[in-house]
C-alpha cells in the first residue's frame, strides 16, 4: 500500500533536487553578470566635458579630446567664469579652459571622485606630452570624510535592502488600503533620519542641508517599499520577490552611485537612472554638494516610484474588499418539530 504514494513523492523530490542545482548556478551567473561586467566596462562614453577660452586657442584642445572617441561629449563655453558656472549646475563634469599662463582644468569631485581623477589624468598626461603643465582646480569638492566617494556609494544599497524589508513587511503582516500607506511613510521617515543621522552628523560624509537629506534618503526607501508592497497587493506574494530582484540585480549595479552613469556601458548607464537607487544616489549628490542642481529629474523618477506604487497598494486592497469569499455560506440547521 506504500509503493504507490511513495513513488510520486520521490519524483517531487527529484524534481526538486534538479531545480535546485540549477537555479542556484543560475542565479550566481546572473548575479556576476550584473555586478562584475559594468565594473569591468568602466569607461567614459559621452561625458559631458566643458572646452573654455577663445576658439582659435581650444581647437587644439578639442582636437586631443576627439582622439578619445565617443569619450566625451564636448561643451564650449566663451571663459572660465560659465565653465565653472557649468560644473557647478552639474551640466559637465569637469572643463578644460585656455588661459595665457596655460591650461587649466577644472573637476568637481563632488559629482564623482572617480571621473574627476580621469579627467585629471587624461589632460595632465596630453599637456606633458607637449611640454606643458595643467593646474587642476576642484570646483565643487568631496567631503573630507569620503574624499573617493566610497561612502556615499555604499549608502545605495543598505536603503534598496530597508526599502525591500518595509515593503515585504507591509505585505506579510496582511496590511492593507490607509494602514498600509501610513506603515510605508512612516517607516520611510524613519529611515530617512537614522539614515541622514549617521552620514551627515556621525560620519562627516554629507555636507548639505540636514533635512534636505533626510527627505532624499526617505523618498529613495519610500520609492522601493512602496514598489514592493504595490506589485504584492496586485500579484501577491511574488511582487516581493520581482521588485526586489529588479532593485537588487539591477537598480544597484547600475546605479553609477560609484562612479557615473556615463561610465558604465550602454543602455546601463541610463536604465539605472530610471530606477530607484541610481535616481536616490544622484539626488543625494545634488542636494548635497551642488544646492540642488539637478535635481528634478532623480526627484521625479523616485516620486513617480513611491505614488505609482502607494497607488497600487490603495488599488489592491479595493479589488480585494470587493472580492465575494469564495467560502459558501454555512446551512442553517432544521429544528425539530415538536
């Protein structure tokens, strides 16, 4: 009487064991993929890169940059005051401007430790092959306390994985319409201050308007809880785990938090842009260092995350109030006569 139920459990437990060992490699591979090859594609592509002074003088200097191909993408300014206006905006990364004593190059640390090192060291190492010398001026720079930029990139993902944890919270505690909203903003708000009460005051690496982060790491969770909790309240328990494996396997290794969205290799660069941790850690920057510029179009690709998915969670909890229980309604029972 055995024999029969046991042989379809031992085929489950194959099937299992098989799906196992291939998911598991499976995952690793993709997991590599994603984090390991634009790291290992670095490099500028169309960076927006400022030419300063008279045209006669910087054709020369225009000509020396288009040996990179498709490294920069060049913007001439007539002096060094709009140059450094530009790289103060956030509309290039760094420029180069001709002056009578020599060139100069002017960088924003700031915007990326590790494109204001490439600029400096592709311009330092073409001025010396001519004989000349470039005096590097850091506009907008880095705080002292994170002078690569290693802390504020590491910030992405600790507010992805607090997001994720309040979404999947939300979900699996079964709350649902005005409650669940009210969990999401009030656990985003919290995190937003923990997390500006650690990198701004405790370790120094922020060095803007207090609440204007607070707020900025706040909206960053708010856009990933809220896109978490929403796909659940619309597919179930599953939208846990699909929002997650899109903020974890993509949103964070295509952020550019370390470097910049133009160095990392195409279509990347933007798509991270278009998701939560790429939009957060380029709004942090801009509040931070640059007063704001910039910064409206991170702030609305993450006020589009957080209402689109507010509303998903108001929007599944009406479809399933007006769901009819699918148990049938228990007979009353027949009292005897007499």
């Amino acid at each position: 009487m055995s024999t029969p139920s046991a042989t379809p459990s031992r085929s489950t437990s194959r099937r299992h064991l098989i799906a196992v060992v291939l998911l598991v490699p499976a995952l690793a591979a993709l997991a590599l993929w994603a984090f390991a090859w634009p790291a290992a594609r670095t490099a500028p592509r169309d960076l927006p890169l400022g030419v300063a002074g008279p045209p006669s003088a910087t054709a020369q200097v225009e000509r020396r940059l288009d040996r990179h191909e498709g490294a920069f993408e060049i913007h001439r300014y007539a002096d060094e005051a709009a140059a450094r206006a530009a790289v103060e905006d956030r509309t290039v990364y760094g420029a180069v401007v001709v002056t009578p004593q020599g060139p100069e190059l002017l960088t924003a640390s700031a915007a990326s430790p590790a494109v204001a090192q490439l600029l400096q060291q592709a311009v330092t190492q073409q001025a010396a092959a001519e004989g000349t010398q470039v005096r590097t001026v850091d506009v907008v720079a880095a705080s002292p306390n994170d002078p690569r930029g290693a802390a504020l990139g590491a910030s992405v993902l600790p507010l992805a994985l607090a997001g994720m944890a309040a979404g999947a919270a939300v979900t699996l505690l079964r709350l649902r319409g005005i409650r669940a909203v009210s969990a999401l903003a009030g656990a985003a708000v919290l995190i937003g201050v923990v997390a500006a009460a650690l990198a701004h005051s405790w370790l120094g690496i922020l060095t803007g308007d207090w609440w204007a982060e607070a707020g900025v790491f706040a909206l960053t969770t708010l856009a990933v809880s809220a896109a978490v909790a929403g796909l659940a309240a619309l597919v179930g328990n599953a939208g846990i785990g699909i929002v997650s494996f899109v903020v974890m396997f993509l949103g964070n290794p295509f952020s550019g938090a370390s470097s910049a969205p133009q160095m990392l290799p195409e279509p990347v660069g933007t798509m991270g842009q278009w998701l939560p941790p790429g939009a957060g850690a380029s709004l942090l920057r801009s509040v931070s260092y640059f007063d704001g510029a910039a910064a409206t179009g991170p702030a609305l690709t993450l006020a589009w995350w957080a209402a689109l998915g507010l509303g998903a969670v108001l929007l599944g909890s009406a479809l399933k109030s007006r769901t009819p229980s699918a148990e049938p309604a228990p007979e009353k029972a027949l009292a005897p006569v007499g």
